[in-house]
C-alpha cells in the first residue's frame, strides 16, 4: 500500500528539475560540513559558510515549493 508522502515523493523523484535542486542541495551540505569539520574558520570561510547556508535554504525552499505543487495536483 502507497502512502500520499511516497507517491508525491516517487513524483518528485522523477522531475528532473527537482533531482537537479536534490542534488545541488547535497553538494552544498558536503561542502558545508568540510567547513564545519574544522576547528577555526578564516573571514573568507565565515563569508563562505554563510553564502552556502543561504544558497541551501532557497534550495530547500524551491524544493519545497515543487512538492507543494506536485500534492496538489
């Protein structure tokens, strides 16, 4: 048996511009725990670390704004 979640999420899955928003949403996360592995952050990499938060939260967002369009169609 299906649940709504997993159809819309199986849905999602197959749109491609939502695997492109998945996938750079990853890339920056990796890139955010390399800057948060380390024990003292340059101005550059505080700059950085926070460049990154903001790209990933609009990410989320759009992703967001994808699976809110894809439940209610």
């Amino acid at each position: 048996m299906s649940t709504p979640t997993a159809a819309i999420r199986t849905q999602l899955m197959a749109n491609p511009e939502y695997q492109r928003l998945s996938e750079q949403h990853a890339h920056y996360a990796a890139q955010l725990e390399q800057l948060t592995a380390k024990h003292y952050l340059t101005d550059q990499e505080q700059l950085e670390e926070t460049r990154l938060k903001k790209l990933k939260l609009r990410l989320k967002d759009e992703m967001a704004m994808l699976a809110q369009k894809a439940g209610s169609a």
